[in-house]
C-alpha cells in the first residue's frame, strides 16, 4: 500500500498518469469494431442497435471533445478543490452514460443481428 489517499492525489496527476492507457484503449477498441464491422457491414448496418451504438459513440466523442476544449482549462483550479465543479462532474456522468449505452447496445447487436 502507498499509504496515498485519494484526497492527496491531485486529478491532473491521475489524468497524465491514465491518459497514454486510455487512448492506446481507445486505438485498440476502433481497429477491433472497424475489423467486426468489416465482417458484418451489412448485417450491422441494418441493426438498429449498431445505429444508436454509433450515435452513442459520437455522443462520447463530442462530450470529450467539449471536455477538453472547454471545462479542462480549469484543471489547475480542481487540484485544490475538494470536490470537482459542477460542469466536471457533468462531463463525467455524460461520460459514463454514453459508453454504458455504447457498450449495451453493443450487447443487444449480438442477440439481434443472426
């Protein structure tokens, strides 16, 4: 054990320290779904669920994208702040929302497409 709370962690440590580990992911989770889609296209595209699995991915996309252009500029300010501000934890369960709904309807593509 470290002997670290999470209360002595400041988030723009923990972010730089997970960033190279969820974009490697993020690499690794397009080649795979472009591979499947490639075997499938038609089958998939024709799945309602692959449609709103792709509008869930674009949902998370511009939510980072926002994320990053906007609420990230005050990351500075969040490392002494006991809680993140509200437009943080917004961002966060956007977020969370949108990659469970990416992972579910993903999920339901496979008990619909065959």
């Amino acid at each position: 054990m470290l002997g670290l709370s999470l209360r002595e962690l400041r988030v723009s440590e923990v972010y730089r320290a997970l960033a190279p580990w969820f974009l490697v992911g993020f690499a690794l989770m397009q080649i795979s779904g472009a591979t499947l889609f490639a075997a499938f296209a038609t089958a998939a595209y024709a799945n309602g669920y692959f449609r709103l699995k792709l509008i869930l991915l674009l949902v998370a996309a511009l939510n980072a994208v926002v994320f990053h252009r906007l609420t990230q500029r005050d990351a500075a300010v969040w490392d002494a702040a006991a809680r993140p501000p509200a437009s943080v934890r917004l961002a966060g369960l956007a977020s969370l929302v949108a990659w469970a709904g990416v992972i579910l309807a993903g999920r339901m593509m496979s008990y619909t497409m065959f």
